[in-house]
C-alpha cells in the first residue's frame, strides 16, 4: 500500500459540504468516486477539514491509501479529467505512513471575504458574503484582537457541533481591506464547526456601531452560543492553508 496526499481546491456553492452524505452532492465523494475510476480500485480519502455547505477551499489537504501504481502527473491530470468543473487536484505526492491529513495538521487557516456596499455584487454571488451595513475595519481588527489566544469558544460552537472540546487556539486574527472586499484571515490550530461564520457575525454588529467593541469578549466570556451574534453566511469562506510538521514537506 501506498500513501498519497493531495492539495484539492473547490467551489463549494453547489456542494452540500465536503463529508459523503447519502443522495447529496458533496465534494468527497465526488473526488472519490473520480480517484477510484484512476487507481480501479476504491479509494475512500481523509481530509484536513470537513467543510460546510457552501464554503470554498484553495488549500484543502487529503490523503488515501492505494495499491495502485501511478505517476503523479496520472493521479492528478487523470482525476482531474473525472472531476466536475468545480473541483480540481493542485498537485499530489507520496507521504509516509505516519502522515495523517488531519491528525498530522498543526494549524488551519481560513480567508473570509465580505463585499461590503449598499447593492449586491452579481459577479461575487457566492464567492463573497454581502453585508450592506457599512463596516469599520479598525473597530472590527480591535474586537478580534480578544480572541487571539487559547480560549473556550463555546459561544462561538454550532449547536450540532460535534467536537470533543471547546477549546481552541487563534493563532492570528487580521481584517483588512483588499479591493472590493474585507478580507477576516484567520488561523488557528483547529476550529469549531461554524466559528469563524459566528465569529463574522459578532464582528458585523461590532464593525456597523451596533454594539461596542468590548462586546467581543463579553460573547467570548458567556460561553454560551444563544447569547452570541447571528451565524453569517458561508458565502466567502475558503479554507487556503493548512499547516504541518516540517518531516513532511507539505
């Protein structure tokens, strides 16, 4: 058996998140079904993180195990030719046993695009949020600074959140302003199901001068999701990074 990783990118609008779901479309087994027709064997892949509906990623990180002998050049050309237009292999290499997409990663970063003017943008549907409000940047960049840090983020977890535990560790917490959008980038060492959405709606309330800017934390220290802010759209949100152990070379 060998072991493979890949770096997949995908438009996640027309997707019902990335996790196999029975009678839905979703971007893993539509990247299965494509690896398995290259190596004629079934191959079931483990990615870095399972996106939601909706989300994007340029940086998306599986790995499977295959007896299938292939180039790299075949694995990725040969399974792009079976993957839908939304979906695309960036590259693939050989990893050691010990590598784990997910087990192995120390930190995940995310980009969220806000396009932020009174008309929606016809040519950002789905590929940036749209939040009419006017926004400012420099009051939202200060009430993400309390969130930089290990935390429990409780208020911040979707209900159906299925993680072990709360806590979580941002590592970085930027907003900006990039052409025509606001640009939240965020890393941490992992994230819950949700956050960075209900993180976004927090700072939209905070950004419009609804609430003050130490509402941030007091959310952070309720630790109680029904006392946070709205849970804002998927629209926007791409997974680019994940980050692991030098060994790998990833």
């Amino acid at each position: 058996m060998f072991r493979l990783a890949l770096r997949v990118q995908y438009n996640g609008s027309n997707f019902s998140g990335w996790q196999s779901q029975a009678g839905r479309r979703t971007v893993q087994s539509s990247l299965e079904n494509a690896l398995s027709f290259v190596a004629d064997e079934r191959i079931k892949v483990v990615c870095a993180g399972r996106t939601d509906a909706g989300v994007h990623a340029t940086g998306q990180i599986v790995h499977f195990d295959t007896n299938a002998l292939r180039t790299d050049y075949s694995w990725i050309f040969g399974t792009n030719t079976k993957l839908p237009p939304d979906i695309s292999i960036q590259w693939a290499r050989g990893v050691p046993e010990t590598f784990h997409a997910r087990y192995s990663a120390i930190s995940r970063s995310y980009r969220y695009l806000v396009y932020n003017e009174p008309i929606r943008s016809a040519l950002l549907y789905k590929r940036a949020t749209w939040e009419h409000r006017k926004l400012d940047i420099t009051l939202m960049q200060s009430a993400a600074k309390y969130w930089i840090g290990r935390h429990d983020f409780s208020s911040f977890q979707a209900k159906g959140c299925q993680a072990s535990s709360p806590v979580r560790e941002i590592l970085n917490f930027d907003v900006s302003q990039e052409l025509d959008c606001i640009v939240f980038s965020i890393t941490a060492n992992a994230f819950l199901q949700h956050m960075i959405r209900n993180f976004a709606g927090v700072l939209f309330d905070i950004g419009c001068g609804k609430q003050e800017i130490s509402w941030a934390n007091d959310v952070l220290m309720y630790r109680d999701r029904s006392l946070g802010g709205v849970t804002a759209e998927p629209d926007g949100l791409y997974l680019v990074h994940v980050g692991y152990p030098e060994e790998f070379s990833i």
